[in-house]
C-alpha cells in the first residue's frame, strides 16, 4: 500500500510537481524529483484513483493541499496526458507542462507502439508476451501482479536504449488502476474532436521531452499538440528511450534541460 499520497523534495515553496505513468505505476519519478529538489521545492503527487477524473480530481486537490501555486507540472507517460487534463480544467494551478515520453493521442500511432515493441524482441520474447497478455484475461489478482512485473522485464528491453544500473523505484504496479483508467481514456482517445477540444483551452507554455528509441511515436504527439496549444516546445533526444533519467547517453542532457525549464 501506498502510504503517503504525496512525498515532498527539497524545500519550500514547491512550486514543481513530478507526475507518473502507468497509469497505476506510482514512484517512479522519485530520481526526477530528488534531482530537481537541488534548485526547486518538488512535489511527487501519488495517484490512487480508478477513473480517469477520479485521477485529475485528486491532482487537483493534491496541489491545492500541498503546493504552492501556480506550479510546473513535469509528467512522464500517462502522467503527461493527466497534466494536460488538469491544465485545461484548472489553469489557475498550473503554469507550465513539461511532458516526458508522452502517451500518444490517436490509434493509429497507438498501434504503432506495439508493432515497434514486437519488433525489438526475439521469437521467444515474443512469444511469451502474447503468453502474458492472454494469461492476463483469466489470472487472479495475485498472478496478475507476477505477470505484470514479467511484462514490465519484456518493456525494459523495448522502451529502453541503453539503461543505467538502477532501481526505476516504482513502489507497486497497480494493474487494477490501469485495467480501469486507460481502457476509459482509450475511449476518450478514440472520440472524435474531443481531446482537441479539451486541450485547445490550455494557454500555458508546454515544454515535449522525447527519446529517438522510445517506442511512443512523436508524429503521433507532436502534430497533434502544436494542433491544440501555440506555446509548444519540442526537444528530442537521441539514443534515448521512454525514461530518459534512466538512460547513459542522455541522462545528462535530459536534466541540463529540465533545469533550464523550470
């Protein structure tokens, strides 16, 4: 169990906030946080909500309780599109994203992410993860938590390039939340105009941090932001996978321009 909803970096004021993926993947954003609490005041905001406004609800009263406002909202993955939603519903809390290996916002680039990681493992591999995924239908609770720590050993080898020696801290892998939260943003996703209405109310700079070896496509991210926000601004790494403080050849650079964002 989770035991703290937020944990708290450096001094304050905090007036950043490290938001993770998953959805259901809480801590692992804690090294992104250690390492911004050297200038900033940083808030590590834990999501335990089961619906996709269940989650931007508990942000929301997360930073009104803890933060000192308007805060930089750094999200990682699903934690990106979760700032981009509380951007568009509570401007005044916010007054700039930074989005690291954003999820991606049509099927079709969906689709792509798949094939790509299919592609970076071997017939074994492969074979094991479609194993996985039809496990994963039937398994009870407790096998559903080895299947997704087994399935999290195969996205290592597609979602990374070429990984430090390091723990990722995630605290648990809540397989519950995430069967709940994305199925509904994939419907959300899917429904036509929607996202780009709701995100064409943000008015805030937004700062794009990506990885070349990341499997999430940037054209499915990058025309579709610069779409719904003017202020958009894109950085990509090369040899850089989908968590980039993890990565060798661009760690450094990744934490060079975060600290110039924020």
């Amino acid at each position: 169990m989770i035991e703290s909803r937020v944990r708290k970096y450096g001094s304050p004021p905090y007036r950043a906030a490290v938001l993770h993926g998953g959805p259901g993947a809480p801590g692992y954003m804690a090294p992104v946080a250690r390492e911004l609490s050297q200038k900033i005041g940083v808030l590590e905001p834990l999501q335990t909500r089961d619906s996709v406004d269940g989650q931007i609800e508990e942000l929301k009263s997360q930073l009104v309780e803890h933060s000192d406002k308007p805060v930089t909202l750094i999200g990682s993955s699903w934690g990106a599109v979760l700032a981009l939603f509380l951007a568009s519903r509570y401007p005044q809390l916010n007054d700039k994203l930074i989005l690291i290996g954003s999820a991606v916002f049509d099927a079709e680039s969906s689709a792509r992410i798949e094939r790509i990681r299919t592609e970076r493992l071997n017939e074994k591999e492969r074979k094991r993860l479609h194993e996985i995924e039809s496990q994963l239908l039937t398994a009870a609770p407790d096998e559903k938590v080895v299947l997704f720590e087994e399935l999290g050993d195969l996205f290592t080898k597609t979602d990374k390039y070429d990984p430090i020696d390091a723990d990722d801290e995630t605290i648990e892998v809540q397989h519950e939340i995430f069967n709940k939260v994305w199925p509904e943003f994939v419907k959300l996703r899917d429904r036509p105009g929607y996202l780009k209405k709701e995100f064409s109310r943000i008015n805030i700079p937004v700062t794009v941090i990506h990885g070349d070896y990341d499997p999430h496509p940037l054209e499915g991210i990058k025309p579709f932001l610069e779409a719904c926000i003017s202020d958009t601004n894109f950085y990509l790494l090369p040899g850089c996978g989908h968590y980039p403080w993890l990565e060798r050849h661009a760690r450094e650079r990744f934490f060079e321009i975060l600290f110039s964002e924020i």
